[in-house]
C-alpha cells in the first residue's frame, strides 16, 4: 500500500504505556519526530524515563523500515489532564502534526472509581487544548467492547468473546464505561474540525508483532466480510497495535480520510492451526 513520505512529529500522550513504548520506538527508527508526555518529576526525569523503557523495548524483527536519520525524541511531564498542556506544546511547536493517545487506568482503583474519568478527563483537556491553538489530527488507542460508529456507539463486546456475560460484566466497570465516553467527546470534536481515528485492539497481549491481524471499522460480527469473526482469534499483540497505528499515520491523506471518525477494530486471525481445532 501506498505510504506517505511526510516527515511527521508525533505528540505521544501516557507515552510510559506499554504500547505507547513500541509506537515511540518504531516512529523515532522510521526517522519521525517525537515529544513524549508522561508522568515524572520534570522534563529532563521524563526523558531519562522514556530512554529506559525505550531500551528495555525489544523489537520483533522485520516490521517498520529503519530511517538513516532516525527522528528526534523530546518529553515533557506536563500533566495530561490540563488544556494548556495542549494549547501551550501545540502553539510552541508547530512542527508537531499528529497526536496519539494510550492513556489506560492501571490501578484496580482507577477502574472502579467513578470520579476518575481518566479517559474524558484527558480527551476533554486534549480537546480544548486544540481548541485554544489548533486542531491535529488523532489516533487514539481505546479499547473493544464499543461498537458503532464513534459518537453512536454503545458498550458491547465482539460476540466471539466467551463466557460473554461475564465479560459484559466488565464492560460495566467505571474506567470501561468511561472510555467509551471519551469516543462521544470526539465525534462532537469532530464536528469542529477535529480529524481522528480510533483503535479498539481486543485483547492485548505483550508477544511480539505477528502481523497476523485483521480490522474492520466500526461494527464487529461473526460473518462480516472485513472481517469474519469465526475466522479471528481474541487477542493481539501491543507491538501489532503500534504499527498498524503508525502504518495508518503513514498511509497518504486522501486515504487516511476515509479512517477519519471511524472507531477500528484490531485482533489476531486465527492460524490454519487454529482453524482445524474444534
Ligand atoms: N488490557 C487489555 O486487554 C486492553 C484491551 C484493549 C484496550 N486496552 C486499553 O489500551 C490502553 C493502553 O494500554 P496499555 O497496556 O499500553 O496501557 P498501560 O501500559 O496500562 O499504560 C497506561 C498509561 O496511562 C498512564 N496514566 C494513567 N493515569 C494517568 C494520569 N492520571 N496521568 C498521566 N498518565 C496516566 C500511565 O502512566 P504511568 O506509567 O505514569 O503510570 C500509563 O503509562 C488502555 O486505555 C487500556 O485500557 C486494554
């Protein structure tokens, strides 16, 4: 598939995460700049944070192409939850053309508590920050169990996820109901001038990249041409997740468009392995 050649600056918010790891790691080697946004003491404890984690990140081989000129990593430690975090790195840096998102609440306690809104905490602040300086396009990292199209979308899980009562039990949690909150804030965000895409990898695992997925935009199901669920596994990868996400920043804009305000499905297909197994 076509890709563009666009030397692209990625603003990486929780860019501690474990999947935000990979995207960093693989973006800077394809020759892209990026300023990564995680918790620390200041700046520089936030650049020392993100050198380790980026060390420690081993990459399976193959995948991205490596750049002669890899790109340059900035931080900040700026909190994720404040608009002028946005505002100010987005006025003071025009370089900066895209923004990706991997919040994710780590604590038992940040999932059931109701007054952390963690996700529309931090899609509220990213949006109102755009709207003080300007609007970049999105990629955002949400989560399966929302189906629809972003702003319609409702909290269910794919129905090869089993024992499914089970799980919808924890579509119910807090931290999940709020993630799927934070699509809505992006679809009215996109009737300002917003561009974005999001990502609802299944379940994430930490093997390396497969390259073995499939995607479908918005809807899921167990005969969908895009991608028949019977013929899918459950999982995939962090690492997988990373590079469709920068496979996707990289296609040309007049094909990215056609991702603009769609909510994107992610998971494993099943191996001729899988598919012989009753
Ligand atoms: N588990 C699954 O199977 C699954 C499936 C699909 C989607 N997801 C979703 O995928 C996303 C990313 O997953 P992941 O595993 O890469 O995430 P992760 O490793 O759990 O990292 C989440 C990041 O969010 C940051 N964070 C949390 N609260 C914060 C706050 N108040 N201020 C600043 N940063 C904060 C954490 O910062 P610190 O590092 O400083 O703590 C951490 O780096 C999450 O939203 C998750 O819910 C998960």
């Amino acid at each position: 598939m076509a890709q563009e050649k666009q030397h692209k600056h990625f603003l990486v918010i929780a860019a501690a995460s474990r999947g935000a790891r990979f995207f960093i790691k693989k973006a800077l080697r394809q020759g892209h700049d990026v300023t990564a946004l995680c918790r620390a003491t200041h700046d520089e404890a936030a650049l020392e944070r993100i050198n380790r984690l980026l060390e420690e990140t081993s990459l399976a081989k193959g995948g991205v192409k490596a750049s002669q000129k890899p790109g340059v990593l900035r931080t900040s430690s700026k909190s994720i939850l404040e608009a002028k975090t946005y505002s100010s790195l987005l006025k003071n840096d025009p370089s900066i053309n895209h923004i990706c998102c991997f919040v994710g609440a780590t604590t038992f306690r940040q999932m059931i508590d109701r007054n952390e809104r963690l996700y529309t905490k931090t899609i509220l602040a990213l949006v109102e920050g755009m709207r003080r300086s300007r609007w970049v396009e999105f990629f955002y990292h949400g989560s399966s169990g929302s189906e629809g199209i972003p702003g319609e979308n409702t909290a269910r899980l794919p129905e090869n996820f089993r024992p499914r009562w089970i799980l919808n039990l924890g579509l119910k949690l807090p931290a999940a109901q709020n993630c799927f909150e934070s699509e809505k804030i992006l679809a009215k965000a996109g009737a300002e001038g917003l561009q974005f895409v999001i990502f609802r990898p299944a379940w994430l695992t930490t093997a390396p990249a497969q390259r073995s997925y499939g995607y479908c935009f918005d809807t899921t199901g167990m005969n969908k041409e895009e991608l028949p669920l019977r013929a899918a596994r459950k999982t995939i990868s962090r690492e997988d997740v990373a590079e469709e996400i920068l496979r996707v920043a990289n296609l040309p804009h007049e094909e990215r468009a056609h991702w603009h305000g769609h909510g994107i499905y992610l998971v494993d297909m099943k191996t001729p392995k899988d598919l012989q197994d009753p």
